[in-house]
C-alpha cells in the first residue's frame, strides 16, 4: 500500500502545527496504524529555530518527547505531497486557496486552535489539550474511515 501523507500547519511550525505532529505520530505508533506518516509546517516558519519551549514542556508532561524538530517553511511542493492538510484555524485553510486536500481543525473537530505564542504553560495546555482532540478526530473520522 503507498504511503500517506498528514501535514499540520500553523503560522511559524514553533508551537500548534509540530504538536500536534508529535500527538499524531504517538497515537498512530500506539495504535499500530500502518501507512501513514506526519509532518508540519508553517505559513510564515521561522526556519533555523525550534519547537517553543512551552510545546515541549507542555508534550512532556503527556509523555512525547520532542527531538531535533526543525521548523519548515509550507511549500507547493508539501501541499501537493500531503494526503491531508490541515491548517489550526479557518483563516489559514482560506489563505492556501481552494484545494481538494486541505481541511481546517474547523471542519475537523468543530474548533480553531488559537495561537499560544507568547503566552504561559497553562495556555500551551490548553492548545495541547485541543490538539488532542483535533488528533483523535483525524483518525477517527479520517484515517480509519480511509482504511477501510
């Protein structure tokens, strides 16, 4: 079976979009779902810095640990790769254009992810807490749905 492709995408790939990865990533390992691989990216990244270290604290405390992330900068080429695409709020699905294969946490699980940038661990929580969410919603109501 060919590979697929979920790519998360936030505004710099430091906070939402790579933690939302890494919950992706855990729940498909833990699962033992096949086929797919994940990755994220930013709209405006901020290439050659890291995940915030808020994520990674707020990620450990679930137990992910986070290695070697390096933000990306979201390309044509990523987009055109990627099975599904999902933007953390409705106004970046917009700004990418119409496309067949890019959904907004909105239309996945009910709910924008607001940016925790800047923000304290409580907030970044709350931003993983909805993560998971969004994560459960795409394997429930995407990735099993397209294994059968």
């Amino acid at each position: 079976m060919k590979r697929k492709k979920i790519t998360f995408v936030c505004t710099g790939n430091t906070c939402r979009s790579p933690m939302a990865e890494a919950i992706l990533r855990a729940e498909i390992k833990k699962r033992k779902i096949k086929w797919w691989d994940v990755a994220s990216c930013g709209i405006n990244a901020e290439v050659g810095g890291t995940i915030s270290q808020n994520s990674e604290t707020a990620l450990g405390e679930i137990g992910i640990a986070v290695k070697d992330f390096k933000p990306r900068q979201l390309t044509e080429k990523i987009l055109n790769a990627s099975t599904l695409v999902i933007t953390m709020t409705e106004r970046q699905r917009l700004s990418l254009g119409e496309r067949g294969n890019v959904r907004s946490a909105v239309e996945m699980c009910g709910f924008d992810v607001p940016d925790p940038y800047g923000c304290g661990i409580d907030i970044y929580r709350l931003t993983r807490d909805s993560l998971i969410k969004l994560c459960d919603a795409v394997i429930n109501d995407y990735i099993l749905k397209f294994e059968e």
